[in-house]
C-alpha cells in the first residue's frame, strides 16, 4: 500500500491536468447543487476540506456565503490564494480540523473521503461533526463507493487533458476493499508514475459512518440533479445534519 501518497500527488503534472478538467460549467452546476442542499445564502459560513484548487468554494464566494477552505497540497492552495487572496485558506490535514461549531454547514467534494480506510474516515467525520455548528450541513460526495465504482469498473483508462496524456491501471483488491491505482502522466519527454490506493466503502457502511459521527443522514443522491441513488449511479451524494 501507498500511505499518504495524497500529501504529494497534487504536484507536477497531475496538478497540472487537474486545472483542466474542471470546467466553469461544472462548477457552476455544482456549486448550485450545494448551496441549494445546504442552504447557504448570504452570510452563511460554510467549510470546503478538502477544497483542492478553491472552484467552488471561489463560486460560492460569490454567492456571498462566507467560505473557508482546507486543504494538504500546497500546489493547489497556492491556485487558490492566487484566484482569490482575500479568502481564508488553510493547509492542514482534512482529519485534524481545529474548529468548533463556527460553520453553519460544510462539505467534502470529490474522491478524497476514499483516501482512508474505515478509522480514519471515522476521524474526518468526527472532526467536521465539531467543526459545523449543532443543526448544521454536511454533505459528502464520492464516486469511489462501492455501488457507484464496482459496476462499472475497468482495469484500465486513457485520456487526453490539454497536452497532458493520462492513464490509470487499476486493480481491486476484494477481500481488502480497496483500489491500488497507477497513474501515469506524460508531455513530450515529461512523464510521472503516480500509485495510490483507494479504500471502497459501501453506501450504507458510510451512512453508519456519518451516524456514528453525529452526522444524522436524512437524503441520498445519485447526481446533482438530485436523481435517486441506486446501483450504477454515476456518484453518491449524502446529506447529513448535525445532531443538536
């Protein structure tokens, strides 16, 4: 296994493909799902951890919902002071978040709750429960669960971002529940070897997850048209309160 391979993945070329894969629509799009979930309006204080590069917690800045973002990779933080200095943005990790009932809700956006297994995603939850406010949101999305990856899974993928030419070999390891994962990027003579593994955890598993965290979920999506969840979903999109 690779532990912490995530305190250093986002760097070099993966950061660099990265920047060109999402798209302002998206964001847009996503950014909209949130805010309407959450119900952030004007004024309201919200967490993004991980926050990546800052889209949507920039988009919904600008909204006028007042947003802090957490995130391990200096690379992207740097992307993110750039596009919008006057935002607060801290490097940490994702499962030692120092705060206590300030936000009025939160989010975890992306693959990054698949990066630990079971105890530690335990201690992210624990940590965002004290971090948002006794009857606040949460929402967590993934498409790294069992019922959205395994479907449709296959050993191996290739794209091309911009100039930057991607691909990824994966395999499951069953009895474990997790992905081990080789990416690799290349330009011209430049080529990184990037390998990672994923722990794949099932949507009820990360329900009973958030519960046990005082994270109380009260709605399930497949998609931010807030289609059902079901076997196959292209993601799964949880919607938690914190208990009072």
């Amino acid at each position: 296994m690779y532990l912490n391979w995530f305190e250093t993945f986002f760097e070099g070329l993966a950061l660099e493909m990265w920047r060109g894969v999402m798209t302002p629509e998206l964001t847009a799009l996503e950014a909209g799902f949130l805010a309407d979930r959450l119900e952030l309006q004007k004024g309201t204080s919200a967490l993004d951890v991980p926050c990546g590069n800052g889209r949507l917690a920039i988009e919904l800045a600008k909204r006028g919902v007042r947003m802090t973002g957490v995130d391990i990779s200096a690379g992207f933080l740097d992307d993110a002071r750039g596009a919008a200095p006057g935002m607060e943005w801290v490097l940490g990790d994702m499962r030692n978040l120092p705060w206590n009932s300030r936000f009025d809700a939160a989010y975890c956006w992306g693959n990054s709750f698949a990066y630990f297994d079971h105890d530690n995603c335990l201690r992210f939850l624990d940590a965002v429960a004290r971090a948002v406010k006794p009857g606040g949101r949460f929402i967590l999305e993934s498409g790294a669960v069992a019922e959205t990856l395994l479907p449709n899974l296959k050993p191996e993928r290739k794209m091309r971002i911009g100039d930057i030419d991607f691909e990824s070999q994966n395999s499951y390891a069953a009895a474990e529940s997790r992905m081990d994962i080789t990416y690799t990027f290349s330009r011209g003579d430049q080529r990184e070897v990037k390998p990672i593994h994923q722990w794949v955890h099932s949507a009820g598993e990360i329900r009973r997850m958030l519960r046990s965290s005082g994270l109380e979920p009260v709605a399930t999506f497949g998609d931010v048209d807030g289609s059902r969840f079901e076997l196959g979903s292209p993601r799964f999109i949880a919607l938690a309160l914190r208990n009072a």
